[in-house]
C-alpha cells in the first residue's frame, strides 16, 4: 500500500490530494472520494487503506477553506470544491478510448451533492457513482423545515455516534480522532454557511436520468441505523438510480468502521457491475 500527497495541484486554489495506491491493482480506473462536511482525507484514512487493500486506487481531497490569503474573506466554497475533485480526475484519471479521463466514484453525506453538480456538468468523466448515506435525496423545502431537518439529523447522528463510541473500543478512537480533528481544522462561518445552504436546500434526483442517459452509473447505498438520513427517506427516489443496496450501520460507519463497507463497495464496483465503457471493462477484465 502507498500512500501519497500531492501537495501542489495544478488546479486547486487551496487544496491537496492524497492518493492510495494499491500494492496489486484489480482496475486501472480509480476511484475519487467526495467527502462529507467539514471532512477531508485524514477522516476517511481507514476507508481509502481498505479499498486499497482490495486492489482499488483511490483518492480524495484535502479542502483548505481557511485559507484567506489565497481564498479571501468570503471564499466561494463550491468553487474550491469543485477545482480540486475535478484536479483529482484530471490526474488519476483512466483514459478511456477517446483520451477522456474517467473514475467511479464514492460520496458521503454532503459529498454527494458536490459530486452530482460537477457530474452534471462532466458525465463523460464519470463511469459510476455510489452515493454512500447522501444528502440531497428530498422533497423541496422552506428554510425552517430544512433548518430543521439539518438540526435534529446533527443531534441524533451525534446520539449515533457516543452510543458506537461505547460499544466499540475501536470505533471510540476514530471517533474521537476526528473530533480534533473537527476542532482542528473549525471552519469560518464565511465558509460554513454555504455548505449548509447546499445541505439544507440543494436536490439531486432531478439529475440522475440526464447522469443515466449519458451512461453514468447510480447507486445509492443507504446506512439501515442512519438517524441522520432515515432509510425510509430514499424510499422515493430508489427507482430513479441503477442500483440500491442497503448496508447495517449508522451514517458515518464508513469513517469509523470501514472494512465492511470498503467490502461491499469493491464487490458493487467490480467490473462484473459496470458496463458503461466496453474498452474499461475489457481492460479490467484482462488484468484480474
């Protein structure tokens, strides 16, 4: 396994990538982690270790949102957002037959808004995304409904996370790994409030059959202990995606208990699932 920062990215104003490389690789096409709110990389070490360890590369973004000297007092979050997932792609990027890099790609929580939008715009770059316990998937709200919704999912996904704490020894490190972390690395509530704009407000089922038409596989993984995002809540929107799978877990497992979920994931990203590009499978089939 090798891990690898890439501190100085052409594209991102304010940003790093740290790529896992697999020591023996099932895939050329990587896969690009989208993180969830006030999270990076370092939050996802574990996942991005176990979905190496199964023959995957795999990278995510490192966001720097204080940074004011390069971003200024109100920086566009979005845009950063955007600049590195995209720099990402552009680096690891498989080509496929007509030089276009492509990726499947994995997005937690808030991550899965930022990934659609920018899919939207680039669906060629994409084979498949898996939007892994996603915000997004609800009906259009008022401010006080979605403040609302934003404020009892924190405070019981937070219920979520003590209880796993004193349940697994394990769990209770990361956990508490990633609260300083969070203290750390406290966003400016110049750069907060756009991201819970985005959470509260923004959609994305509108975009799945546009992202299907141009042949970008959907899948939409709901965590069954998910008190932030009930899985009853995805209800509507199951027949609008490819692909709905359903795994045992509360909504951030995949940070904090992530061989089970890094399990699932290859086995659903293997190249018996994706059929988009023939020459990727062909050339995933060849090397397994």
């Amino acid at each position: 396994m090798n891990l690898e920062n890439i501190r100085e990215c052409e594209a991102p104003r304010s940003s790093e990538l740290v790529i896992v490389r697999p020591e023996n690789s099932v895939s050329p096409v990587p896969i690009l982690l989208a993180p969830g709110f006030a999270n990076n990389a370092e939050s996802y070490s574990g996942f991005m270790q176990q979905m190496s360890r199964h023959g995957r590369t795999i990278v995510c973004p490192n966001y720097d949102l204080n940074d004011r000297r390069r971003l200024g007092i109100f920086p566009d979050v979005n845009a950063v957002k955007e600049e590195a997932l995209l720099s990402a792609i552009q680096q690891v990027g498989f080509p496929d037959e007509k030089g276009i890099p492509v990726v499947d790609a994995i997005a937690h929580s808030l991550g899965g808004i930022d990934l659609i939008l920018i899919a939207r715009k680039h669906p060629e770059n994409f084979r498949s995304i898996v939007l892994l316990a996603t915000n997004g998937l609800h009906p259009k709200m008022g401010i006080i409904d979605s403040v609302k919704r934003l404020y009892i999912g924190e405070k019981t996904d937070s219920i979520d996370r003590n209880r796993l704490a004193q349940q697994d020894p394990t769990a209770a490190g990361i956990i508490t790994a990633g609260k300083e972390f969070s203290k750390t690395h406290r966003q400016k509530i110049t750069t907060i409030f756009p991201e819970v704009r985005r959470a509260g407000f923004q959609t994305i089922q509108q975009y799945f059959p546009e992202l299907r038409a141009a042949g970008v596989k959907i899948i939409i993984t709901r965590m069954l202990d998910d008190s932030r995002f009930l899985p009853t809540s995805y209800d509507p929107y199951v027949n609008q995606a490819d692909e709905t799978i359903s795994l045992p877990g509360i909504h951030a497992d995949v940070k904090y208990r992530p061989s089970f979920i890094a399990q699932e994931l290859s086995d659903l990203l293997s190249h018996q699932n994706l059929d988009r590009n023939r020459s990727l499978h062909a050339i995933d089939s060849k090397i397994q």
